[in-house]
C-alpha cells in the first residue's frame, strides 16, 4: 500500500484513489507478545515461501543440467561467413 505522500501532489496515492488513509498495521502499536498466533502464521507464510523459493532455484538447475547434456557445440566459430534467415 502506497501511503508516502507524494512531493508533486500533495497527497498520498492511496488516499487519491480510494478518498481515506490506510489504518495501521495492528502490529504496528502491539507488544510481540501481544498476538502470538499472527506472528506464527506470518512466520508459517514467510518459511513457505522461502522453501518455494528454493524448489524454484533447485528445478532450474535441473533443467540447466539436462539441457546442457544434450546440447551440441556450435558447428561453426567467430569470424565465420553464415547465412541468417530472415523469416519472422
């Protein structure tokens, strides 16, 4: 939520949009203590995404792997006359 007030206008985005300011977030005034479970919950979201993070980079080297084991040298080198199609 874009609520920093703009230099140029005056007014924040979100306040130009929607006609209010944003309420604080109620961790914001809140004790850690306070609300053991939305941190919990936030914990549980933040260490889920981190490990789709991880399976993303863990595939990608993967199919880096199996594609460079089929992948063939280029049949030519720099500084060789080749025809380029000029089709699309």
């Amino acid at each position: 939520i874009n609520s920093a007030r703009s230099e140029s206008t005056g007014y924040a985005p979100f306040f130009l949009n929607t006609g209010r300011m944003p309420r604080s977030m109620i961790w914001d005034s809140a004790d850690k203590s306070e609300y053991p479970s939305v941190r919990n919950f936030a914990l549980q979201r933040k260490l889920a995404i981190i490990a789709a993070h991880d399976c993303i980079l863990a595939a990608r080297v993967k199919q880096t792997h199996d594609a460079n084991k089929r992948r063939r040298p280029a049949p030519f080198t720099e500084g060789d006359l080749v025809y380029l199609s000029t089709k699309n």
